[in-house]
C-alpha cells in the first residue's frame, strides 16, 4: 500500500493497524504531508467551521513530587525557583480572563500536595460562581479515584493527564522508577468513567522515540478517542537529564496533528505553546494541519518564567490582554477566528 492509499483509508474514517501507522510515518514526504492536512482541515471544518477555541491557562504551582526526566520543573532540579498561587490569585485570574472573553480556564500545575482537594474544591466553586457558563479543565496529574470524583463534584469539567507514551518500555525510559505507566493509564480510564471530558496526549521526539512508538499513541488514541489531545513537541531544559537531546520537529508535529484530526475528526486539538516555542509560526502551522485550539497563558506575569518545563517558552513577558490580541491577529492572517464559547467537544 502506498502512503497515499494510507491516507484515503484513514480519511474514510477506518482505523490503520499498528504496521500501517508506522509506515505512513516512516514514508512521510512534502506531499503526504500536504495531502493529510488539506484533509484534516476539511474533517475539522465540517465540524467547526473555521472557530478557535480558546483556553485560558493559570499555572497554578510550579511544585512537583514527581521527577520526571524531561520537566524543568521535576522535584529535583535545584535551580528552579519554586512558586505556588494562593486561591485568591488564581480566582482574579480567572476573573480577569473572563473579563477578556475567555470561557474555559485550564488550571495546570505539578503534582504539588498542598492542593488538597477541600482547597480545590472550594476553589473550583469559586471559579464556577463568579464566571457563570465557564468550564473549569483540572491539569494536576495522578491524583487517586476518589479525589478526581470529588473535584467532578465540585464543578470540575474537562481534565487533562497526557500519558506520554503508549509503549511501557518507552515511559519506563522517560520516567524515574517510581512512576508507573499502568497506574498513568488507570487515571485515564477512571477519568473517563467519572464523567470528566478527558485529554490525553504526548511529547513528538522525546529521548528514545521511534516511529513503532509513535505509531502505537495513533492506535492509543484510536481506542481510546479522548477528547482533547495535547501533543507537541519534546524541548530540552538545560537543567534535566535530557538536556543533550535535540527537540522534536514542527514538521513531524504538524503531520501527527493531521493524522488524530482525521483518526478522530471531532477530537479538540491544541496548537501547543512547545510548538509556538519551536517556531515562531509554529501554533499557525499547527492550526493549518488541523489543530482547533490554543491555550494561551493566564498566569501572573511575575510567575510567567518560573513555570518552565522546557527552554525558551514564548509568552513569558506579555500580559493576559496582549497575548490574546497577539493570537487573535495571527489567527487572523490565516483566515481563522478565535470564539469566545466553552468549546465543548462536537460530534458533528
Ligand atoms: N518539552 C515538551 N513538553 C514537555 N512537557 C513536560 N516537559 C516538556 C518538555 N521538556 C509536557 C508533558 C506534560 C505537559 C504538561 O508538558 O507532556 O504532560
Ligand atoms: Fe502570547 Fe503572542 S500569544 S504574546
């Protein structure tokens, strides 16, 4: 079969096996790649027509118990400057982005134990009340089944728990022993049952990478069509163990885009800020291979460089109203228009 056979199939909405994923990676050209994403724009448009949705992210604490072999922010880099919002802060950020027309806030931090579930759940409350219509997404990492139900209760809407590799042996090389890729993907499942809108996702060209691994997070997400799907790509922190390692491609990114669009047309797809780190261009790019979703940075300016998981991170030194008037005109000169809406999931 020929990649362009390949990309027919998958445009007629069959799944490829696990063999036939690879392949269509390993056999990518200029062309393939063109042709996959003139598809997934039109599998996206049909479904959401020519809206961005917008996600407003508060990185609430850059503390983390786990040490992850590619984070900035993994327990043991001693040089990361540690910060954590208080409730009240992150309340007036989520007031202030309201203000400026955003619908979701995305609260994302490390697994950092003071966030106990009474203070978030009050939080979430809070949130909920004074943004009437907004969706709360929780980004806090492996949290047991009863606190996740407990934070549903509260209002929580949409979580996101990227699981970062679909191969054990691969997590296993990303992660430090005592993190466990089953009990990553049980988190996953018990999202899903509690009732959350649940994001998975995963980092293109991390440390030991290989097409065979990619091509089993396709079939990952053809199984298991989450509804969100973060992925961009690796980018090394000099303060990490993976340091040495180059970043992934926008290239390889963009194509991996246009593949889950067309896998699962409905899937909400973000332009990732590590694409946009990459690339100047690179979260337009993203959303003209079929990406429909930008998440923008809500947080303090004063915690905007602490938050950093990789190097370079764009959009460190611009206020919550610039950085959307900054998205909102790159969107424009490719046609696209940012929406003020919750952006749940649509099936078409
Ligand atoms: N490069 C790119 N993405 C990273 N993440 C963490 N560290 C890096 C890095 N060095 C991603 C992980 C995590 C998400 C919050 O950020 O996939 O799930
Ligand atoms: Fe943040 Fe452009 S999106 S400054």
């Amino acid at each position: 079969m020929s990649v362009f056979e390949r990309i027919d199939k998958l445009s007629s909405f069959h799944g490829l096996s696990v063999e036939e994923y690879q392949a269509l990676i390993e056999e990518r050209s200029e062309e393939a790649a063109a042709e996959l994403a003139s598809r997934a724009v039109s599998a996206r448009k049909a479904i959401y027509g020519n809206a961005v949705y917008v996600r407003g992210l508060i990185e609430i604490s850059n503390y983390c118990r786990n040490d992850c072999f590619y984070c900035g922010i993994r327990r043991s880099n001693r040089a990361c400057e540690r910060y954590r919002l208080t409730p009240e802060e992150i309340l007036s950020c989520a007031k202030e982005g309201f203000r400026l027309g955003y619908r979701t806030f995305v609260l994302q931090g490390g697994e950092d134990a003071w966030f106990t579930d009474e203070i978030l759940c009050q939080l979430i409350r809070q949130i909920k009340e004074s943004c009437p219509d907004a969706a709360v997404t929780l980004s806090m990492g492996e949290r047991d089944r009863e606190s996740y139900q407990r934070l549903f209760d509260a209002g929580a809407d949409r979580y996101l728990l990227r699981h970062e590799t679909a191969v054990r042996r691969h997590y296993e090389k990303l992660h430090p022993p005592e993190m466990s890729f089953s009990h990553r993907m049980q988190c996953l499942r018990e999202l899903r049952e509690i009732g959350y809108q649940v994001g998975a996702g995963f980092m293109v060209g991390s440390p030991f990478q290989t097409s065979a691994h990619l091509a089993e997070d396709l079939k990952f997400i053809e199984e298991f069509h989450p509804d969100m799907c973060g992925i961009g790509p690796f980018v090394p922190h000099h303060e990490t163990p993976f340091a040495g390692f180059p970043a992934g491609t926008v290239e390889l990114t963009c194509y991996l885009l246009s593949i889950i669009r067309l896998i699962y047309p409905p899937v909400l797809l973000p332009a990732t800020t590590a694409l946009g780190t990459i690339d100047p261009k690179g979260r337009q790019k993203g959303i003209l291979a079929g990406a429909n979703v930008l998440m923008p940075n809500l947080s303090p300016l004063r915690v905007r460089k602490q938050y950093e998981l990789y190097d370079g991170k764009i959009c460190t030194g611009e206020e919550s109203a610039q950085c959307r008037n900054c998205l909102e005109k790159q969107m424009e000169t490719i046609g696209y228009s940012i929406v003020t809406e919750r952006g749940d999931i649509k099936y078409g």
